[in-house]
C-alpha cells in the first residue's frame, strides 16, 4: 500500500495504498464483473466485500456498503475517483515511457482492494454487540470499524473518521485526482521527453495536494 495515503486520517478505506493509490497491473478486473450478493452476514465478510467494490472501482457498491452521513458517503466516490485517477496516470506513463513510466506513479503489483482483502483476512476481530472493529496485524494500517444495520454490517464511516472531517479528507483526494489527471494529459500531450521530467513535476504537485494545499476557495483570499 502506498505510504502517503496509508498516513491520511481515513487510510483505512485504503488499507494499502491509498499510497500511491491503486496499482494498474492488479487491477484488471473488469469494472462490470459484479458479485450477486454481497456478504454482509460478518464484519470480515463484509469488510471483504468492501474491499472488493474498491478494487473495482464501483463507487456506488462501495458506498451502499457503508453508513454514515452524505458527506462520508461523499468521501467514498472522492477515494474511487482518485484511484481510478493514479490508473490513468500509471497507464500514461508506461504507454509513453515503458518500464521507466513505473517510477512516475509508482506502479505497485497490489492494488487497494487486494491489499485490503489480505490485510483483513489475517488481522484481528473484535465484535461488542452491534459494533466490530478489525485490526491489521503490525501497524501499517488503522483498525477498520464496522457496524450492524438490521442483519447486515457495513463499513462504519464516522467511526473511522473519528474527529477528522470528511469533507476535508474528500478534498485532499480530490486534489490527488486533478494531479494524475493534469499529469496524465501532459504525457499524453508530449509535454515530457522523459519519465523523470514527468515525475519531477508530478512529485511536487502530489505532495502539495497531500499537504493540504486543495484549492484557493479552501484558503483564505486575503492576509489578516
């Protein structure tokens, strides 16, 4: 999984990447291929099947998997969006610059959701009555939080946000997106001659939208 990603407050829809974010190489499965019925019966299962729309890409599966305000829902399709964005990217680049594009969104061999999938399949359970959380051996990850509607458990938003607000996480990953997307279309354009000159843009406009640095209507307009 991607160390940037996995150090945001809500790494743990990520629990891998959000790294660099998702990884072309394992994410092949076509975006249509869906299970029938979900397995919501446990709090791994369901975790697993979460762990399945990310890898996917299916914004609208993931988010009926989990409960919580729009806002946190909002959050999801913002975490799909900027995966699908970095594939755009690790396409671009291997497209235009062979093996050397890899370094540019730092290809990975494990996507999010199957990251995910491995990292839930051996971590810890603990269910107290309507409410389970699930801890990832070691400490690369933060523990996942689940809760039970009705029969069915469903990734518990606000309890993995804690007091982090979703719609500043939301935007931190929107801004990753518009970064692969503009990196992407550079590529693409031929604005680089090399893999390394595309990164030597890319890194810095990454690490500025992980910052913080969002959007100007997020900042103030004018000095005290």
């Amino acid at each position: 999984m991607s160390r940037c990603l996995s150090r945001l407050p809500f790494a743990v829809l990520v629990v891998a990447a959000m790294t660099s974010i998702a990884s072309g190489a394992a994410s092949t499965r076509p975006a249509s291929t869906r299970p029938s019925a979900p397995d919501l019966s446990t709090p791994r299962s369901a975790a697993l099947t979460f762990a399945d729309a990310m890898a996917r890409e299916d914004a609208p599966a993931a988010r009926s998997l989990c409960v919580g305000s729009q806002q946190d829902l909002d959050l999801v399709d913002a975490i799909v969006a900027a995966i699908k964005a970095r594939q755009k990217l690790v396409v671009a680049a291997r497209d235009k610059f062979g093996a050397a594009g890899a370094s540019v969104a730092r290809e990975e061999q494990t996507s999010v959701g199957q990251q995910m999938a491995r990292d839930v399949a051996d971590a810890a359970l603990k269910i107290e009555g309507d409410r389970a959380t699930i801890t990832p051996r070691g400490d690369r990850e933060e523990p996942l939080k689940l809760r039970k509607v009705g029969e069915a458990w469903k990734m518990d938003m606000a309890a993995m946000l804690g007091s982090e607000g979703p719609d500043r996480i939301a935007n931190t990953y929107r801004a990753m997106a518009k970064a692969y997307d503009q990196t992407a279309a550079e590529i693409q354009a031929g604005k680089y001659k090399t893999a390394q000159e595309a990164n030597d843009v890319f890194a810095p406009r990454l690490n500025a939208a992980l910052s913080g640095v969002i959007a100007p209507t997020t900042q103030p307009t004018t000095r005290p």
